[in-house]
C-alpha cells in the first residue's frame, strides 16, 4: 500500500487506493464524497488528482463544517464544494464517482430506493465505492449490542471514552471522542445478497467485494464493495 494510505482510517484508506486509478482515467472527473465527516476522503483524493472536482456531502452540520474548516487548511476551496444536505433529497449532475465510507448503511430508505438513487447520481460506466458492515454473526452480536447501550444515558459515553483510551492508547483522544457517539448509531441495512440484487436491479453491476481490517472490536466489520453503472 502506498505511503499516501498508511496514517489513514483503513476504510478510507482502501477506498483511496481503488479510487484513484479509476479517476486517473479521465480526464476531468466528478466525485461526490457521500458522507464526508471531516473531509479525509475529499482532501486525500483532491491532493493525490489536481484535475478532479469534488463535492463533499453530510447531512450534519457540525460535520460539513468541519470540512468546510480542513479543506481552507489545505488550500483547496477552489477544488472542493461543502453540501450540507439530506442526500436522498439532493439533486445533482451525475459524477464519475461516488464514494461513502461507513455511511450507507445509516441512510433511512429501503435499499431499492438507495440503489436508484446512487445509479441516477452516476454517469455511464460511473464507479461507486463504498464501505458497509457485512451480514455476519459477529456483527448481529454488535448491532444488538448497539441497541442496549442506545437506552444508556448519555452521561455514559464519557465512560466509553475513558475506556476507549486505555484499550487504544496509540490513537489521538480527540479521535476517540469523535467516534464514541457513532456507537450508538445503529445500521439500517447491511451488505447481503438482498442489497447486491437491489443495486443489480437499478442498473449498478457489482465489480468486487473486499474485507476491510478493523480497528476496534466494538466497531462493525466492514467490507468495500464496488460497483459500477451500465
């Protein structure tokens, strides 16, 4: 893996190295970062292409600033525009491609509508990537795990970060801090065949289907599909 990859979170990371082939393709490509937290993925791909256009997503406002934050840091206003938007509520022209680490399974609709939307935000022949918790016993475990600590007051989750930066001493606190309210976010959908026949059915022909390495045992198993428009 490439030194470009090697200080990021593993999902992005892994979405990195099989994007930027795809968009070293054209010439100049559109992506949509569907989902953006703190604008990692955004800036990552916008500094490793400097023709590609960016429009960075999240329906949190307290998300898309900080976006809006690191990417005047970066210097690259003129490369990536901030959206703060219901994604399923957006319009658009249609990129390239569209990635989204660990964000689909949180979006409420049922995956065909999920499907016919991604497939009308691509173009022809349009990748997207994505990282989602797979069907798994492990993760039914976690998933039923999240809806007993959704009942804990929130007061515990100060609990969950003092633990959490004991297990994971290596990782920045202010990172931890970030992370431990997703804990109680619990997924909508996961990856299975249901999902594959869904993106099938509006036009996204599935390409490939990875592990992604995880970091923490709370954290739901990932993996990175990709998909791409007929």
């Amino acid at each position: 893996m490439s030194d470009l990859f090697l200080s990021l979170d593993a999902g992005i990371a892994a979405i990195l190295e099989r994007a930027l082939p795809v968009l070293h393709e054209l010439d100049r490509p559109r992506m949509l970062d569907l989902g953006c937290g703190s604008g990692v993925l955004a800036i990552g791909c916008a500094r490793a292409m400097p023709t590609l256009e960016i429009v960075a997503m999240d329906i949190s406002q307290a998300n898309c600033d900080a976006t809006s934050l690191a990417i005047r840091e970066a210097q690259l206003e003129d490369r990536i525009r901030v959206v703060c938007a219901d994604y399923l509520r957006w319009s658009t022209e249609p990129f390239d491609l569209v990635a989204s680490d660990g964000v689909l399974q949180l979006i409420e609709s049922d995956n065909k509508s999920l499907a016919r939307k991604l497939a009308n935000d691509l173009k022809p022949d349009g990748v997207m990537l994505a990282t989602l918790p797979s069907a798994s016993t492990a993760n039914n475990v976690r998933q039923f795990a999240r809806h007993i600590w959704r009942r804990t007051p929130k007061a515990a989750d100060g609990l969950a970060l003092a633990v959490a930066k004991v297990v994971y001493p290596k990782i920045d606190p202010a990172v931890l801090a970030g992370r431990v309210p997703y804990m109680r976010c619990v997924p909508v959908r996961r990856y299975d065949s249901g999902f594959r026949t869904a993106f099938a059915d509006a036009g996204l022909d599935f390409e490939f289907d990875i592990p992604v390495e995880s970091t923490s045992i709370a954290k739901f198993d990932h993996r990175l599909i990709g998909f791409k428009k007929r």
